[in-house]
C-alpha cells in the first residue's frame, strides 16, 4: 500500500513539475545516456533533481536516485516519505560528525547497484550571484572509485526564479534542462585538473548571460 501510495506521489510530483516549468530537455548531439551514468548539475533549489528525474523516460528515469542530503531530507516524516519512498534518494550525511558511512562508499554502492545517480558537486544550494559555485571534492573521489562510469554535465535553468528563496507559490516559468557529453576520469588525472575539467564542462552549458539561467 505504501508502495502504491508513494508511485501516485510521483506522477503528481511530475505532472505538476510539467505543469509549472513546462520543463523540457536539450540534448547534447550524443543523445540520451544508453548505460548507467552519473548526472552532475547546478543547484539553486531543493526541486533542482526532481526536474532532471521529470525530463527522462521512464525507462531511464526508473533506475536514477538523486543524491541527497539526509539531514535535511530526515528531518520529518513527510520528507522522509518523499525522499526515501517517492524518489528512493541516497541520503549522504553532510556533517562529517554525523556520519555512520563514508558518502563516496555509499554512492558507489548504489552504482553497483545498477543505478544512476543524480549529484551536486557544489555541494549545497547556490544562493549567491555567481553562476556556480567551486565544487567540492566529492565528484572526483566517485568517478576514482568508479572510472568506468559517465558522467554527464546538466544544467538547470529558470528554476531558481520558478521558486526564490523564502517563496511558497511557484512562479510559473519556461524552464530547460540542458544534458553535455559524457566525460569519465583520465589515468592519473589530479583532482584540481578533473575538478576544473568538470566545472568547465557544466559552465558551457549555461545560458550565454551566464546567470543562472536567467
């Protein structure tokens, strides 16, 4: 019952999600990730990976689990349905005092799994004027532990100005989610070489302004 319940949860999510952002995808030439992949992306607000989830076919969409964070996503029951029932996210503990597992283990895990994984290498929403904010390490340290995987760059745009901070109605908006080529980890590659590679690769996808998509 609770299954059933949290599936009807979904499509409702989705459709509204449609119905709001009218969100639709932007390939890149390469088209939609035939394997298992990593999707890393822009974060400016907590519905950043539910558009990402809205735009893939649900034969795709079925296997990917966003990377979350678990004190803000345990933090109530209703959360706690919504992201371990409805989405089935992989709840990370952001405060390293808090941590019963290591965050990259715990994602691997899921990879082996068969699943993708939805992440966001700047760690935490972006509140500031600045279109990206510096990555953490997290996203070097999970394509080491996983070379074989693609990651695929994807940046969200408008979302952050369908719901601004502090905001309880949706300002209905044309939003876009914008999918790169797929990059993996070179041998020996450094981490501030990867880490730039990366950030690169997310920047050029952002609007020409450069502003968040706005």
């Amino acid at each position: 019952m609770k299954a059933l319940f949290a599936k009807l949860v979904s499509i409702i999510v989705l459709l509204f999600a449609r119905a709001v952002t009218a969100v639709r995808p932007i390939w890149d030439e390469s088209g939609l990730p035939s394997q298992q992949c990593v999707y890393f992306a822009n974060h400016s607000s907590h519905g950043d990976f539910i558009l990402i989830w809205t735009v893939l076919p649900p034969r795709v969409r079925e296997n990917v689990r966003p990377v979350a964070g678990a004190d803000y996503w345990l933090k109530s029951k209703i959360n706690a349905f919504i992201g371990r029932d409805v989405f089935n996210a992989v709840l990370i503990q952001r405060v390293r005092e808090e941590r019963d597992a290591d965050p990259v283990t715990v994602m691997a895990n899921a990879l082996d799994e068969g699943s993708s994984l939805i992440f966001f290498p700047e760690g935490t929403r972006n509140l500031t004027d600045t279109p990206l904010q510096p990555f953490k390490s997290g996203l070097f340290h999970l394509a080491s532990a996983r070379p074989r995987i693609d990651l695929i760059p994807v940046w969200i745009a408008n979302l952050n100005r369908v719901m601004p901070k502090g905001e309880f109605v949706p300002i209905p908006l044309i939003c876009t989610v914008t999918f790169g080529a797929p990059l993996r980890i070179g041998e020996g590659e450094t981490k501030d070489a990867f880490i730039e590679r990366a950030r690169n690769a997310l920047l050029a996808l952002a609007p020409i302004n450069g502003e968040k998509g706005r």
